[in-house]
C-alpha cells in the first residue's frame, strides 16, 4: 500500500490504530497481528482474520514505532493487544529525544 503522512491506519484484528508521520516512497505493508492494516474509513479488504502473534505485545497510546531503516514511524493513537509490523518486521518503540542540558 502506498502510505501518505497523516494519515490513519486501522486494526482487523484488534483496536489498533496508528497515524503514519513518516514514509517511505515505495509500497509498505502495515500488519497488525499478521492481518494487513487498512485507511481509516475503509472497510478491511480481507473477510474476518485470525491474527498471529503474541497477544500483550501490542502498541501503547502515544507512543511512536519505527521500522529499523527508519524510513517508516508511527504515532498510536489507539492501542491494542497485537504488534504492529512492516513488511514483516516488528516496528520497534521510538527512544525520546534526550534534552540539552541547561547548565
């Protein structure tokens, strides 16, 4: 699926959803629980799915995910109980930004 940043991608699976603040040029595929994510706003493209992984894995709210090349990042906006990956690849959470000091 071709991404865009801003916009919303939504969990077959669970009540996962994420906002895409940064993308790749080319085709990314977002699963979450193995089921392919979709834009919010559209219905799933596949019928009822079965996630895989491991449940209590999943995404916190407001926390940002990124893929290892850090070409992809996400920001959750509602969390849920499986891993968010792309292209198969588990994002990883975001380390914070440490603040200069103000000595």
């Amino acid at each position: 699926m071709k991404l865009r940043v801003g916009q919303s991608l939504c969990s077959a699976v669970d009540g996962t959803t994420v906002i895409v603040v940064r993308c790749p040029e080319q085709d990314v595929t977002v699963t979450c629980g193995g089921v392919e994510m979709y834009p919010q706003g559209e219905a799933p493209t596949s019928s009822p799915a079965t996630p895989t992984g491991a449940v209590g894995d999943g995404v916190l709210l407001g926390k940002r995910y990124t893929a290892e090349e850090g070409a992809l990042e996400v920001l959750c906006v509602r969390p849920g109980k499986y891993p968010v990956a792309a292209n198969g690849a588990a994002l990883s959470l975001k380390a914070a930004q440490p603040l200069p000091a103000s000595d």
